[in-house]
C-alpha cells in the first residue's frame, strides 16, 4: 500500500518509523517532513494545512490510505476532503476532530453526559470573565477555547494573573479566533495522565499510559510548552484506575460522540487527572499526543497499518494488539529559548552516535549543505527503552548526551518529577 502521513514534527517522525517496518507499505510518504522523516518516508513539500493541495498530491499519486496526524488539519476538515475524492483517511472527521478544537464544545459535552471533569464556565464577554475570577479566586485555569499549538492553557497562581492571561486572549489576541472564547475551570490536583486510545466510532482499545512533561524547566517551572518528554507506562496509572478509566470516561466518551452523530475514528487523546475524588478529564485530543506518541509507538509490537485500517473499517474489536512489556522515556531536546524566541539553523552533532542505544525523532530539524541543523522549538525527540522505567530514562539520557548543538536545552527530571 502506498501510505501518505501528513505533518512534520516528532509525532510523524514515529508514526514514518513504525509504519515503515509493516511489510505492507510498499511506499511511504510524509508531507511536509522534515529532516529526520527523509531517512524512512519520501518527503513532499506541501504544507499540512493546505488541504486542497494534499488531496489534490494524494488523488494523482493514487495513495491508498493517508494518515493525518496534527490538529490544525484535522480541525479543517481534511480527512472529510480526502475521502469527498474517494481516499481512504485515517482520523476523525471535522464534526468529531472538535473534541478538541472547542474545549467549549468538550466541556459541554462532559456536562450532558456526566463524565467526570473539572468545575468551569465558558465566556465570549471579557468583563463577564473577569468578574468571574474575582469571584472564584486562585489558582484557577485559563483556556483558550480553540487550537493554540499546545500554549494555550495557562494554570494562574493568582486572580491578577488569571487576569491578564484572559486579556491577553480575548483583547490583545494572542491565540488569534482561538482565544476570542474562554474556559475558565478549577484548579485540580493531583497526578497527570495520558491514555491514548484507537477508536473505530464504536470500539476503543487504550494504549499504554504515558505522562507528559509540559513545563520548560525542571521541578515542572516556567511556562507551558509542547512537550519536554514523556514516559510510558505511567507508574501512577494502576490497573484499578484503568478499569475505571473505561467505565467512566473513556466507553462514555466513545458513546457520547457517536450519540451526538459525531462518531469518532482515530486517535483519541485523554488527558487525565488522577484528583483525590476520582479520575477527571482535563482535556481530549482528536490525534497522537506529541512527545507520548514517541514513547508509546516505541512499545508497540503489532502492524500499525493494520490498526489504521481497522479504525477505518470498524473492525477494531477483531484485532489482538500486542505491546512489549517494558518502558519507554522520550526527552526532547529544545532550541535555547522555547517556548519563547529562539533561533535557528544550528548544525547538529552526535545523531550516530546516539542512535545506536536510542531512536532519535526529528522534531524542528532541516538539511542544509549535507548537515542536519535546528529548525524548531523542538528539535529531537531521544527516544530508549528497558526493562523498567528507570532503565529507559537512563538510556535515553545517556543517548542525549552524544548529542550537541549551540543553545540546546533540555530537562534533567523526565520522569523523574
């Protein structure tokens, strides 16, 4: 089959990597790619919100099934567009893919079907939002309702920065059309997880867990990123939880999409926290979380193009998917600067060398005369496993340590906080 993955950061790198070792994709592209991605799959200079010009690739190249990864796509409705041509697609269409391009539209949705989440309001009226602060006081979230590449999320210690995070977004446009609605909801604590799950509209299978790290500096300080690392399984995700994870989110969640004839085929994200009252969603994701999706791609011991192709065909409860029973850690390494500025087109030194104990992802990476140099906030994603966490965490870390580039940042505490 000739396999199209659309997008370019680490979450495609892996996907390109796992879907390169089915003996049934005869050919494998990635549009746009990046550096990294050249090494396993033809890269194809489209943009991946550029939707006309993807189905258009797609239809001439006579491409079998095209996998679409990042949010922004899937948000505008590009698997619909695909499959308008007669192409097969994986992922949701754009009536399910809201799931997450409106926290407004999930929040309501968790509302109605008495799945467990955090206290919230929603707001199109600054001043209404704002009197709504000094009323609940802090810590308190600020949501922006649509996509914000990751950032748009801001936990404020105080009523004064909750305040300026809302004014940002609904007057100074800081997330664009995303930000002119906002979620605003009760701090919970308490552990964080993620549990990815393929789903075929009907059925779901959970993935390992995985946790994310999404602070920039260590000790989980400083602002919110895309993601510094992540490790699968979780250790704070018990078999117990699992169960009640099914039961009270994830089978209700499946069914409340499909009840609302929004059936959802593809990736589903869970972002949980484990509260002292029970697990809650904190957010859903329509796609593979990025970096979780290195960390758990990397356990995974069945064809992934055959799991794509059940989702699409609602055949997922025939399959037997089988993981590895070991740990993995991914850690990415950073540009000097991000989530903030940061430069670019620095050559990168030690991919060899750390590829040999680990697989390296390319994130933000591009060739430039023969060499590969930075070209993101994220830049690599060093990816290891072993028998136990600690054994993946170590080796991803020594992995890292072959790698150089000027202003690289990285956290020491990946899985480890």
């Amino acid at each position: 089959m000739k396999v199209l993955v659309v997008g370019s950061g680490g979450r495609e790198h892996s996907i390109c990597w796992k879907l390169s070792q089915s003996p049934k994709v005869t050919a494998l592209y990635c549009a746009p790619g990046n550096g990294g991605i050249a090494q396993v799959a033809t890269c194809v200079p489209i943009k991946a919100t550029d939707v006309d010009a993807m189905v258009t690739w797609a239809k001439e190249q006579a491409v079998d099934l095209v996998m679409v990864a990042p949010d922004d796509p899937l948000a505008l409705g590009m698997v619909d567009a695909l499959e308008a041509e007669g192409i097969p697609a994986f992922g949701p269409r754009k009536n399910a893919a809201i799931i997450e391009a409106s926290k407004a539209f999930s929040k309501e949705l968790m509302k109605k079907y008495h799945i467990p989440t955090a206290k919230y309001e929603t707001f199109t009226d600054m001043d209404a939002a704002l009197a709504y602060l000094d009323a609940q006081g802090a810590p308190i979230v600020v949501k922006a309702d649509g996509l914000a590449l990751g950032k748009g999320v801001i936990v404020a210690q105080t009523v004064a920065e909750a305040k300026t995070a809302v004014r940002d977004m609904m007057e100074g446009g800081k997330f664009g059309a995303s930000g002119a609605t906002v979620v605003i909801e009760e701090c919970m604590t308490g552990p964080e997880v993620t549990v990815l799950a393929f789903c075929d509209g009907e059925h779901i299978v959970p993935m390992p867990s995985s946790q994310d790290h999404k602070r920039a500096f260590d000790g989980n300080r400083g602002p919110n990123t895309g993601g510094m690392g992540a490790i699968s399984p979780s250790p704070n995700y018990t078999p117990a939880l699992a169960r009640r994870c099914i039961d009270e989110i994830f089978l209700p969640t499946v069914a409340a999409l499909k009840a609302a004839g929004r059936p959802f085929r593809g990736v589903l994200y869970f972002g949980l926290m484990l509260t002292p009252d029970g697990p809650k969603v904190v957010e859903y994701n329509a796609r593979f979380g990025d970096p979780e999706c290195q960390a758990v791609l990397s356990l995974l011991e069945s064809d992934l193009l055959d799991i794509l192709l059940a989702c699409r065909n609602g055949t997922l409860d025939s399959l037997d998917i089988r993981w590895r029973d070991e740990a993995a850690c991914c850690l990415v390494l950073a540009s000097g600067g991000y989530p903030l500025s940061y430069q670019k087109g620095f050559p990168i030194t030690g991919l060899d060398e750390a590829g040999k104990t680990a697989v390296v992802f390319h994130a933000g990476t591009a060739q430039k005369d023969g060499q590969t140099v930075t070209a993101g906030g994220r830049v690599l994603g060093v990816t290891a496993t072993g028998g136990e966490l600690n054994a993946a965490i170590d080796a991803a870390y020594a992995a890292a340590s072959q790698i150089h580039f000027q202003d690289m940042h990285f956290r020491t505490d990946i899985g480890r906080s």
